[in-house]
C-alpha cells in the first residue's frame, strides 16, 4: 500500500520507512506527488498533524500519516510546544538548530526547574474523509541541560538530558536515540495500530 508522508523533511522519510517497511507499506513524500505543505495554525501537535494529514490525502488520493512535534517544557507551561521550529525567532535571532538550544538556554538562566518533554503527535489516515483517524503520541521526559554536550542529532538533542541514559540525546548512538525517542516512540505505537485496525 502507498502511503503519503505530510512532510518533505529527508531525514522523517527515511526514519519512517524503515519503520512501517515491515507492513508493505510504501512511504512517499507530498512533495514528490507536488502536495504543497498544509497551513499549521492550530495550538496544539494533534490538530495540526490532522490537518496536515487530511490536506495530503485529499489531495492525493492516498492514505496519509503526518506528524507534528516539539518541546514542551514545564517552566514555560508547556511551550514552545507547536512553535519549537520557530523559537528563536522570538527572540531576535534566525530560525536555526543552534540558535533555538541558544535562545533556550538563555531564558532557561537561573531556572531551576528544567523538566521538559519532547512530543509526537503522529496521525494516519485511510482517506480524507476517514472517521476513525488512527492517533500515536510518542513522549520523552528529561531536563534542559545548562549547555549542549554532544554531536549527533539535531534540534533541541544537545540539551535535552535523559535520566534513564545518563546522556543527552545528541552523545546517544543515533539508532539508540531513535528507538528511544519522542517520534521513534509514536511510529512504534502507530505501526502496531495499523496492524490492529487497517491489515
């Protein structure tokens, strides 16, 4: 079965296929099928995934799965949440990798409560129209490390510390961060509910 990812991002792409490859499904971009990217106004990742996901199969005619994730942290009540890709901006600075972990770490000084959690909203469709959308979160727990340490990874990785592996998620072996993570933890719950409800 062909499926369309509501991304163009490369690096999401492979991730996924290789995780939902074992159900025979196909993974293939919206941009490749020329699906521009949805608008995402909405506050929250499951609403946004939706919308994401209903824009690709309509306009495909395929089944669909989206995503939409980011970092909540508690001291924030929960933001940057839906904005993490854009939470530098806020600040003054260009939208970028470093410059979100800078923005942070900057308004995280003198902070002492540093819990936070990576989110991911994953969201399938059989069709636009489908009733019964097939619903995944996957979340991590840690604490906003006091600067970056380490060198895989991207986005917010080098500061974001996991308790179970004494480790931030940037000096993880990148197969074990992605077993381990927001997104491997949400692809792993959506795969075993497509097998329950769409094989």
């Amino acid at each position: 079965m062909k499926i369309v990812l509501a991304s163009n991002n490369p690096g999401k792409l492979v991730e996924l296929h290789a995780m939902f490859a074992p159900l025979g499904f196909d993974l293939v971009t919206q941009g490749s099928l020329g699906i521009s990217e949805a608008p995402e106004p909405y506050h929250t990742f499951l609403e946004n995934a939706l919308t994401k996901a209903r824009h690709a199969a309509q306009q495909s005619d395929l089944p669909a799965v989206a995503d939409d994730a980011g970092l909540c942290v508690d001291a924030f009540g929960g933001l940057p949440g839906v904005d993490t890709a854009y939470y530098a901006t806020q600040f003054g600075y260009e939208k970028g990798d470093a410059n979100n972990v800078r923005a942070l770490l900057e308004q995280m000084a003198g902070i002492d409560n540093r819990r936070a959690a990576m989110v991911c909203t994953l969201v399938a469709l059989r069709s636009a129209q489908d009733p019964e959308p097939l619903v995944a979160v996957g979340r991590v727990v840690g604490q906003i490390a006091r600067e970056p340490v380490g060198s895989n990874g991207f986005g917010f990785d080098p500061v974001m510390f996991i308790p179970e592996f004494g480790q931030t998620f940037a000096q993880l072996p990148i197969e074990v961060k992605n077993a381990h993570s927001h997104r491997g933890r949400a692809t792993a719950a959506m795969v075993a509910l497509m097998r329950e409800r769409w094989l």
